[in-house]
C-alpha cells in the first residue's frame, strides 16, 4: 500500500530515541492433517525443515532446538515451534519454524521497514520450503509487546494506566475492602475489537507484576517486575490473505501495521512519549 489510510492519526514517520519494545513478531499458521490417530501433523514438515535450513542459513546461520531433539514427535503439542534459526548467538532477529507454524521475531534494534522485509522473507523461504504442498492459512497475527519496569508492591497500575497509557479502569469505592496497599498486585486484563482493515480481530492486552521473559543472549528466564501491554492483530479463516499472493500478504501486513502503530501511540501519547522521545 503506498498511502497510509485517513483515518491514522499518528504520522508513520515518528521516531522514539528510547522504544519500550520488548518484542515484535509475526507469526503464521497453515492447517494440518488428520492423522489416524486423530490427532492433527504436518506430514511434511521432517523434509520442509531441512529445505528451510538450507535456504536461510547463510542469513540465519544459528540453528537452536526449541525441545530436546529425543522428544517424541506424539508427545509434542501441534503447532509448536521446534526449531529457531538467529543471525548470531542472542542476536535479533530470528525466524521460528514447527509442524503448522512460522514466525519472525524481533527485538530491538527494530524497524518497520526491516521487519516487513523479513517478513516476506519468511513468506518466501516458506513456500519453497512447502514447493510440493499448499499451505491454506489457518490464522496470520502480527503483535507488539511493550514495557516498562513498574514495582507492583511500591505503585497502583490502575493509576499507571491512567496517566500514562490513557487507560481508566475503575473499580468500585468498596473494593479491595481491608487490604495494603489498596491496589492490584497483579493486573491483566484485554481489549477485542472487530477489525474491518484488515478483516479480523484486534486485542489489546496489560498485564502487571513478576513477568517471566526469555533473554535472548542466553536463552534463559528472567524475572523482572514490569507493566506490559501488547497489541495484536489476528486474522483467521476467511479473513487471512492467502499465503501464495503476494500482494495480498503484504497489503494484510501494512494494514496490521497502521492499526498497531496508532494503538501504540495513542496509549504512549502524552508524559511516556515525551520519555522514549528523548531517550
């Protein structure tokens, strides 16, 4: 799409000095079989992984087994992600791969423009990946997840909602009752909205309290007291643009971008703009 639409009230071209981003990622599911068992697989995934390998490696050299490479296929959950493949050790970004699913994940630094394009990369590997099958979407979903550190236990999130993410949610005088301190120590909660550009749902999530993360240099959890919120833009069937046209896989992109970039800013717009603005 080469004209962002009317309705976008913040211009595309804003730029952050410090962005809260945690994570952004799209992820893509395509509809398995049925086995005799009943149970859903992806018949040709074993033979797929090896083609995507080889075509990506020598940009994303880093191959990681997401489970124990002697798990049984049967006990596995399906459209769980098997394999990860990095540029670099703990670098961003990287691309995911399992029976039914695929995805691009980026931390930071991050851009739109080289998100997209490993987005059509991933597209693109996929389908050679999958030459001899047709893969017909079962959901396309493109989500940001943003942070910041918050002490639950020292701060009311309600009130963090409020004056930083132009949020309000009240709850009644009479609630929490007898209680210190008198405000959430855990907050999660979302939004859905139906989505007409592009066709599908969109959710908003908050979330507050000991939130566990991967750390992308080790792989490992990591605790940390945050307040997160994540916009997401999900598509399923009937709605996801078919994965062999192009055009229409990139229009359904743009589109979820302007809903997540206006979300974004119209939650950060005021005190937390100013922030990340001068870093």
């Amino acid at each position: 799409m080469d004209e962002a639409p009317s309705w976008l009230h913040f211009p595309l071209d804003i730029k952050l000095a410090d962005p809260p981003l945690l994570e952004a990622w799209l992820e893509i599911r395509w509809q398995l079989q049925r086995a005799r068992s009943g149970l859903p697989v992806d018949p040709g995934y074993p033979y797929a992984l090896g083609v995507f390998y080889s075509s990506i490696r020598e940009r994303f050299p880093i191959r990681e087994n997401v489970f124990p490479i002697e798990a049984p296929e049967e006990i596995l959950p399906p459209y769980s992600v098997r394999h990860r493949f990095r540029v670099a050790k703990g670098k961003w970004p990287l691309l995911q791969l399992g029976p039914g699913v695929a995805a691009v994940n980026f931390g930071r630094p991050y851009t739109w423009d080289l998100f997209r394009r490993d987005a059509r990369y991933l597209r693109e590997k996929l389908l050679e990946s999958y030459a001899d099958q047709e893969l017909t979407i079962q959901s396309i979903a493109l989500r940001y997840r943003n942070g910041t550190p918050f002490e639950h236990g020292q701060d009311d999130p309600l009130r963090f909602l409020e004056e930083r993410l132009n949020t309000s949610v009240t709850l009644p005088k009479t609630i929490p009752g007898p209680a210190s301190p008198a405000w959430p120590q855990q907050l999660s909660m979302s939004y859905s909205f139906v989505l007409t550009e592009p066709q599908g749902t969109g959710i908003l999530r908050y979330t507050a309290g000991t939130i566990t993360r991967i750390d992308p240099t080790s792989d490992e959890p990591v605790e940390e007291d945050m307040l997160s919120w994540q916009s997401e833009v999900l598509s399923g069937p009937g709605e996801a643009p078919p994965l062999h046209d192009e055009a229409a896989f990139v229009e359904w992109l743009e589109q979820a971008h302007y809903v997540t970039h206006d979300w974004f800013f119209s939650l950060i717009d005021g005190a937390l703009r100013s922030q990340y603005e001068k870093g």
